[in-house]
C-alpha cells in the first residue's frame, strides 16, 4: 500500500484539533500523539505508516461525518426558528 503523507498529515491535523477541541487532551497527551506519528513516519516502515495513515483516515472520516450531522442538524433548527418567526 502506498500512502500518501500529504493526505495522512491532514488527517493527523484535524484529529489531532478534534482531540483538543471536543476531548480535551493536553498538551503533554497531543505532543506523546505527535511523537508517535512522527516515529512511524521516520522509521520509514511502508507497513507501519500505512497503519497510522489508515486509523488516522478512519478517524477523519469519523469527524466529518459527524460534523456535517451536526451542522445539518444546526441547518435545521435555524430554519425552524426562521419559519416560526415568519408565522408569527
């Protein structure tokens, strides 16, 4: 499997913001996260950072997914509101 480190970094980024902005991680938990990603890119182990790429990706996808639920969500609650005060 060939990964792509351009494609793995960005998932790592927005991980790594979601562990911090919704789950609270501190700094010394982000920079042990940090070390480990930086561990396997460096060993230069095809296998190794294919598995990192590929958790890191499954986890990206989570976010998304879930943010756009929630923005879908916030969409419609703001349309209802808009509609009530309309009828109102």
């Amino acid at each position: 499997m060939t990964v792509e480190l351009n494609t793995m970094r960005a998932d790592y980024v927005l991980v790594r913001r979601w562990w911090k902005e919704s789950e609270g991680w501190t700094e010394a938990d982000l920079a042990e996260a940090d070390r480990g990603v930086k561990a396997a890119v460096d060993s230069n182990d095809a296998e190794r950072i294919a598995l990192w790429a590929n958790w890191l990706a499954g986890m990206a996808e989570e976010i998304r997914r879930f943010t756009s639920m929630v923005h879908a969500a916030e969409d419609r609650m703001r349309a209802a509101a808009s509609a009530e005060r309309q009828a109102a």
